[in-house]
C-alpha cells in the first residue's frame, strides 16, 4: 500500500502457491531508482502521509528496510527471492 502508484487502477495481486508467495504492485520503480539502488535499501516514498501514518502505527519500522531484510532473511538458503520489475510494475516472488 505504501509503495504502491495509485494513478493506475488496477488492484496490486497477493498469489498464493504451493511453493511461493507473489506480490504484485503497479507503478514499477520510483522515476531514477535502478534495481541496485533498491537492493541497498534505497527508498523513493511515493506516498509519504501514508507511510507516515503506517509507522506511527508501527505497521512498518522504517523507510527503506523491506528488500534488504527479506534478503539476509533468504542468506544461505537455496531458494532464493525473485523480483522482477517493468516500468509498470514490481513482483516479488518468495519461496
């Protein structure tokens, strides 16, 4: 929700598997953040009050932490996350 474009109008898609778990946000990459930039921790908000208020609320507990902790959380481990990212859309699979 946080990160999400709302100037589409599609709905974002939560897929469950037997194997993996997909997240599906519309809007892609904030304008000048590269792939790189995302897996260092790099954060664009896009929907500022709203993320203010989800931290308030301790929904999230901090602005730029997501990929970086699912990432060391996947450390060692054979699966591993896959994202992929269009200028229209950002998926994040996990096993």
């Amino acid at each position: 929700m946080v990160h999400r474009d709302y100037s589409y109008r599609g709905s974002a898609l939560i897929s469950l598997f037997d194997d993996r778990i997909e997240f599906v946000s519309l809007g892609g990459l904030p304008k000048g953040i590269t792939y790189s930039d995302l897996m260092l921790g790099v954060s664009v908000l896009r929907n500022d009050r709203l993320a203010h208020v989800f931290y308030r609320l301790r929904l999230i507990e901090a602005f730029g932490t997501g990929i970086p902790k699912i990432m060391e959380c996947y450390r060692g481990q054979k699966a591993q996350p896959v994202i992929e990212i269009s200028d229209n859309a950002f998926k994040i699979m996990l096993p």
